[in-house]
C-alpha cells in the first residue's frame, strides 16, 4: 500500500477513536441543556471509558469464550468499517473492500456476538435483551441492505465510495424519489440500530424495556469500557454513512493529507449537527411499546422496498 494512501485509512480509524465517544457526549450535553439541566461535559465519556479501565475485569462463573470475545469482536468489527467506509474520503485504498454487503455483515457479527454473550451467563435480563436485539436486527439489517441498494442503482456498484461519489458529480440525486425514501428507512435504521430514542432508551435501566442495557449487564472494567466504547463507535459510524449518503459536500475526493484533513473537519463539523439532531429528537420523542418496534421497522422496511421499486422504475425509464 502506497505510504501516502494509507494516510486515508489512519486518520479515518483515528478520527473515529477519538471522535466517537465525543458524539455520545454532545448528544448528552444537549439534550439535558432542552431539558432544563446542565448536563455532563462532552468529554464525559472519555472520563467513564478510563474509569472502566481502571477498574477490575469480572467475568461470571460458567460463561464461555464468547462472553470474553464479544467486547473485543465488537470493536473489532467497528475499527474495521471504519478503515473500509468511505467517511473522510472516496478514493481509499481499501474502498474495493468497502461494499455494502460486507459492512452490513460486520455489523450484524457484532451483534449477533454481543447478543450471544448476554445469553452466556444464563441470566433473564442477558436472555430478554438478546431476544429483544435479534428481533431488532432481523427487521434492520434488511431495511440497510434494501434502502442502500435502492442508492446503488444510480452508481451501478454496491460498493460504498461509489455510491457516495455520484451526488458529488450529480447533486441533484439527494432530492430524488429514491433518495428522500431511502433517507426516511434508514434514519430509522438508524436508531434502532443505535440502540435510540424512539426504539430503546440508553439513560434508563428500567429491566422492562432494556435492550442493549439488559445484555451487557454482567459486564465489568475493561470488558464494560470496549463494550461501551463499541457502542459510541458504532453510533458515530451509522451518523457517518447517513451523512456521506445522502450530503457527501466536504468528503475529500483523493488521498492527499490536506484534503483527507479537510475531509475529517467536515465530518467532524457534520457528526455534531448530527448529534445535535438527535438530542432534539429524542426530547421530543417518546419510547414506544416493545411490541411496536418489529411494526415501526417493519414500515421502515417498506419504505426501503418501495425506494427499491421506485429506483428500478426510473432506471428503466430512463
């Protein structure tokens, strides 16, 4: 790999290390700041990220390998979309590999891990809260896979640097049918996966209606840090791809270091209008009943099917 190319992928995992604990800040800080209070400083989850560190790794008694591989895969998966994606740049060396498919897997290995770790320890709220994020992830990940493919028509490519150069050369795709579509879907996508406001609610601990909160329970020290850390990550990661997708302006067009620098600033600027956003979302939202989440995702998966539907006919059309 050519030396000055692979300064793309560093900065692009950097910015997401660095970053990514400091979106789940802003998105705390404003919305206790709507709702009246003052709130934690954004640097907050840095602060409890290396308290967690510090403090001693339990495991409990009769989990296997998998409780102990779940925070480390989860991470793993997170770093590993972010160096494929397109987030600060389209012309990455490893953008071959960047296509929707392989990162829709990644993030389903993730999960699929992080639910079996909370069935590992043989507790009822592990059990209820993989039981619940399965649910989550079969209505979801399908809908990612859909209202992106509905993108990829316009690109003739699955792969996500392709996808997101078109509105790049052509602008005026943002505001297709297929677009506004796909946007609807997978914002809501979006905070399922998330683990978000309206689907789940990440300050609570209510055991009723935990879902990521319910499977990483038995977790604690280092183990707790990567988990929580994976989730900041993973936060920031679906942000990026919804911004890239759909307002890519500012995305660095090749690999030198001034523009791929310029590239982070944009996101970086873009990533706190997008945490901001969802901190007004989520004061204004309230959490709906558990058994209304597979009927909100299953409207986003028709809407990412009709985005489908709607891209092929203006393909063949035109």
């Amino acid at each position: 790999m050519n030396p000055t190319r692979a300064v793309a992928v560093f900065v692009q995992v950097a910015l997401v290390i660095l970053v990514a604990p400091l979106l789940t800040g802003i998105v705390r800080k404003i919305r206790a700041r709507l709702e009246g209070r003052v709130g934690p400083p954004i640097q907050q989850p840095w602060r409890d990220l290396r308290k967690q560190w510090r403090k001693e790794r339990i495991t409990p008694e009769n989990t296997s390998w998998i409780f102990t591989a779940a925070p480390l895969v989860l991470v793993a998966t997170s770093l590993v979309i972010a160096s494929i994606a397109p987030l600060v740049t389209v012309t990455s060396p490893l953008d071959r590999v960047g296509d929707l498919f392989a990162v829709v897997s990644l993030l389903l290995l993730g999960t699929v891990f992080l639910a079996l770790a909370g069935l590992d320890p043989g507790t009822a709220f592990g059990g209820m809260g993989a039981s619940r994020a399965m649910t989550i992830a079969a209505l979801a990940e399908p809908t990612l896979l859909l209202a992106v493919y509905a993108l990829s028509e316009r690109a003739g490519s699955t792969n996500l640097a392709a996808i997101v150069a078109v509105p790049l050369r052509q602008p005026n795709v943002v505001f297709s049918v297929q677009s506004v579509l796909a946007l609807f879907a997978l914002g809501i996508v979006t905070l399922a996966e998330s683990a978000r406001l309206p689907v789940d609610n990440p300050s609570t601990h209510l055991e009723l209606t935990m879902i990521h909160e319910a499977m990483v329970l038995e977790y604690a020290g280092s183990d707790l840090a990567l988990v929580e850390f994976a989730a900041s990550m993973r936060l920031m990661l679906f942000g990026a791809l919804l911004i890239n997708l759909f307002a890519p302006w500012g995305i660095a067009g090749g690999t030198g270091l001034v523009p791929v620098l310029a590239g982070a600033v944009a996101l970086t600027i873009k990533l706190a209008l997008f945490g901001a956003a969802l901190a007004v979302l989520e004061v204004f939202l309230a959490k709906i009943r558990l058994f209304r989440v597979p009927e909100l995702l299953a409207v986003s998966f028709v809407i990412a099917l009709i985005a489908v539907v709607a891209s092929a006919f203006l393909r063949v059309r035109a």
